[in-house]
C-alpha cells in the first residue's frame, strides 16, 4: 500500500486533486436531494462526489447541469424538478 503526504492533513491512501471527477461542465445529471447545506443549498452525490444545486429540497428527485466543478464538489443548476 502506497501513501502520500497531503500537508496539513497528515497521510492518506488516496490522490486528493488528481482524481477525476464523475461530473462534467454543462452536462445534465439527474439525482436525489440527499441533505441541505448550511446555505440553504440541496445537496446531491453521484458517486460520492457532492454536488450543491440552490433552490431544491431534501428529497427531491431532479435534474440539473453543472456550472463549476472544483476539486471537493460541483456546483450544479436546476433544470427539472
């Protein structure tokens, strides 16, 4: 098993920036509201990556296009409720 230093946070067993993502700019996903963010913002995962879409709830099943997409989490806006 191989690890590598990340800084701050000690060791890990896994790459932290040069994973790639699941998501793609100005593609269309659909997945359920799993939680809330503290802004207020739902939050969906599509393996395991989160992404924030505003103006959803909890629970809601929908369809939106990601915006941005950093290194811990896409930003993604509704389409289809």
């Amino acid at each position: 098993m191989s690890y590598s230093y990340s800084g701050q946070r000690g060791f890990s067993n896994r790459p932290r920036f040069n994973m790639k993502k699941p998501v793609e700019i100005d593609k269309e996903y659909e997945a359920t509201i799993e939680d809330v963010s503290r802004r207020g913002d739902g939050i969906a995962k599509i393996e395991g990556f989160i992404i924030f879409v505003p103006n959803t709830k909890k629970g809601e099943h929908v369809r939106f296009k990601i915006t941005r997409v950093g290194s811990r989490f896409a930003i993604g806006e509704l389409v289809q409720a």
